[in-house]
C-alpha cells in the first residue's frame, strides 16, 4: 500500500492518519519464505518533523508462521510492530538519506507493507520453539522425538579419547 506524502512535506501543518491493510501473503528472510497467516489493520500516522522531513509511525501485528528449530513443526509467532521513521523529501534529502529510506519510500510514496516488512525483520527472533521443553529430531533417523524415542544409538564418543581407544584396539587379542 502506498501512501503520497507530498502535502506532509508541503504544509506545516498536514498530518495523515489512517488504517490500511497489510497486502503482503509471505515474508522472505534469511533464504526462507514464511506466510502471513493474519495481520491486524495497519495504523499509519504521518506528520511533519521539519523543513521537508515527515515522522512516519506505523503500528501492527502480525501472525507469521515459521519452523521450529529443533522439530520444524510449523509455529505462529506473533509480531508487535510498532515502526517509526524519518523520511525527507527525495529533493532535499542527502545520498545517506536516501539509501536509508530507499527501503520503504518510492518517490514521495512510502510504502507501507516495506516498512513494516522492514520492521519485522529487525526485529526477527533468534529461536522459535514450539514449546520450551522441544526435543527436536533424532540425529540419526531424523525421527520427531516429542512423539517418542526412536531407538537409536546416539551415542558419540569423546574425540579426545581416540588416541587411547587406538592403543586399546592395537593390544586387543583376537
């Protein structure tokens, strides 16, 4: 969704305030694609902060759904997006300020959906768990251990002890 700012950077006084929705289905990050289940309304504040500067708030949340990542069982996670950013008028603006902003303002458009992508993404967990307690997958068999113990020998010797496991397997009679 595209919103023209030109009267914000016009006027003194102009300020848009509005709710618009979030168009995007999928989110890319990090080499993966995850879906936007749901998104509330986007509530979108727009107001001068100077002399051809606007203030461009935006406020959502959103339910993506990523993989678990010890189990890669599909989770909801919920982001609070709260964003708030500087945007000058691509005339005045310096080259450092329009590679900031390139991201999420076209011309005199912001672009609502980039800035809130933009947002998440700083704000992307490290971990996503299903549960706290998830045990993740058998290293062996690739079995989903929440579900039970698969059986496997997941026994890994110390590899420090390998030079004396060699004087043992050498002196060993057959």
């Amino acid at each position: 969704m595209l919103v023209n700012v030109t009267d914000v950077f016009a006027s003194d006084g102009k300020v848009i305030e509005g709710e618009y929705s979030f168009e995007a289905t999928e989110v890319a990050y990090g080499g993966g694609v995850y879906p936007v289940k749901e998104c509330t309304p986007v509530s979108v504040r727009i107001s001068p902060s100077g002399p051809r500067k606007a203030l461009a708030e935006a406020e959502a949340e959103m339910t993506v759904v990523l993989p678990c990542d010890r189990c890669l069982r599909d989770v909801e996670y919920v982001f609070v997006l709260k964003a708030e950013r500087e945007v000058t008028a691509p005339e005045t603006a310096s080259p450092d300020e329009l590679d900031e902003q390139d991201a999420f303002m076209e011309g005199y458009e912001l672009n609502i959906d980039s800035l809130i992508i933009d947002e998440m993404i700083t704000g992307w967990p490290e971990k996503v768990l299903c549960r706290p307690d998830c045990k993740g997958l058998c290293p062996v068999c690739g079995k989903d251990l929440n579900t039970g113990a698969c059986g496997c020998d997941t026994f890994v010797p110390d590899p420090r002890m390998a030079a004396i496991k060699d004087v043992f397997n050498e002196n060993k009679e057959v």
